[in-house]
C-alpha cells in the first residue's frame, strides 16, 4: 500500500487488487512450434478490432498471433466496449498493473500453447507504449511500432530494446514528423536498430505498414534478422 497527502485534510490511499483480463488468440493452423506475435491496441479500442488488423498482415498466418486487450473498458459513443490503457492518474501503478498483465499472459501462452522463438509485439497509437514496454521487460526479437511515441520510461532507459520498425503516416496529426525525429535519436541513443516506414496517409493501419511488418516477421521466422 502507497498513501499520498492531497490537498488539505485527506490523503489519497492505494492497493492492489486482482482483476480479469482478456485476450484473443488466433492458432495456426500449421505444424507447431510457432513463432508469436503479441499485440496491444489503441485507445478506444479492443482486442477483436486489433485481432483483425494484425491478421491482415501478410504471412501471420504461420504465427500464433495475440490481441490483449487494456484492463480498463468503457462504452463508445457508439454503444460498444471499448478499453484504454492507462491515464495520466496513478500512471506509474497502471503501468506496473499492465507490465504484469502482459507476463501473466505470455506466461499461460507458453503453458498452454507449443511456441518458440522468435517474439515480437506490436503496437498502434496508445498500445504502442506497452509494445515498447513490453520489448524492454521481456525478452523480444522485435517490435513494430505503428504512430507511438517512446514512452519516457524506455527512454530514461537502460533498457534492452529489440529492433524496432517505426510506422508514421505523412498526414498524422498525432504521431508528428518531429516525434518520429526525436524517437530515432533515443532509440540510437539506447544502441536499438530502428527501421522506419513512412506512408501517404494519417494515425491509421495501412498495407504499406502492414508489409513492410511482414518483412520483419518473414526474417525474424527464417533466421535473417531484423537487418
């Protein structure tokens, strides 16, 4: 338990507690082992919606492919549930809370399923930080990053980081030319392998991202590197 004084005449106390979490996992249908790609979404979004996405990458087909879904749901604006990742409130509980989480996840993927290396995560927007959090906890060969920043405690480092690719869309308004800029240089800075994928579009999956991470995929599967 944490306390901190707040104001005046109260003070903010806080405890763990065990809650649920859901994630969808798409089984190959070829022979095992598989190789295994883990996936974090958006904001405002859920597993089933990252799920697609990431099945529409070019040869997942030969992976087991992951989508864990944020711990905290609310109702769209449409009526749907949909989940977020954290807030700036009690940000440093929540992302020990979701660090956990992910390793309680892989930790059931590996008693319950037959995979072996290689493992990348995948990231869009919100769900690129865990992506990025998640390759410096837990030992990765890649991470795809499609508009999301390096999360300050990545930066901060030090942090064994696999290589990463980096997706921006010219016209996102969210993920700037300028933050692109300033992630290389930590990335450089913490010695990770960084390759970037620029397309003509904004803060959305397109087919060029999804094949330039197929790229990555297919060499991480056939023993090349990231390279």
């Amino acid at each position: 338990m944490s306390t901190e004084h707040v104001g005046r005449g109260h003070v903010v106390r806080t405890l763990s507690t065990e809650t649920h979490g859901r994630y969808l996992v798409r089984v190959p249908s070829g022979s095992a082992p598989w190789p295994m790609l883990v996936g974090f979404h958006g904001y405002g979004e859920s597993a089933e919606t990252h799920l697609n996405e990431l099945l529409r990458i070019p040869g997942t087909d030969e992976w087991l492919v992951v989508a864990v879904q944020a711990l905290h749901p609310f109702y769209a604006k449409a009526g749907g549930v949909v989940t977020s990742w954290m807030t700036s409130q009690d940000r440093e509980l929540a992302i020990a809370d979701n660090l956990h989480y992910v390793g309680r996840v892989l930790e059931q993927l590996h008693t319950e399923h037959p995979v072996q290396a290689p493992l990348a995560f995948v990231g869009f927007s919100q769900g690129g930080a865990m992506a990025y959090r998640a390759a410096a906890r837990y030992s990765a060969d890649a991470v795809l990053i499609l508009a999301a920043d390096v999360p300050p405690d990545v930066a901060s480092g030090p942090h064994r980081v696999p290589p990463v690719l980096i997706g921006r869309g010219r016209q996102d308004r969210w993920y700037t030319a300028e933050a692109l800029d300033d992630d290389r240089a930590v990335l450089t800075r913490l010695e990770v392998a960084v390759e970037v994928c620029e397309f003509d579009d904004g803060h959305i999956w397109t087919d060029v991202f999804r094949d330039a991470a197929a790229r990555v995929l297919d060499r991480l599967r056939t023993g090349a590197g990231t390279a």
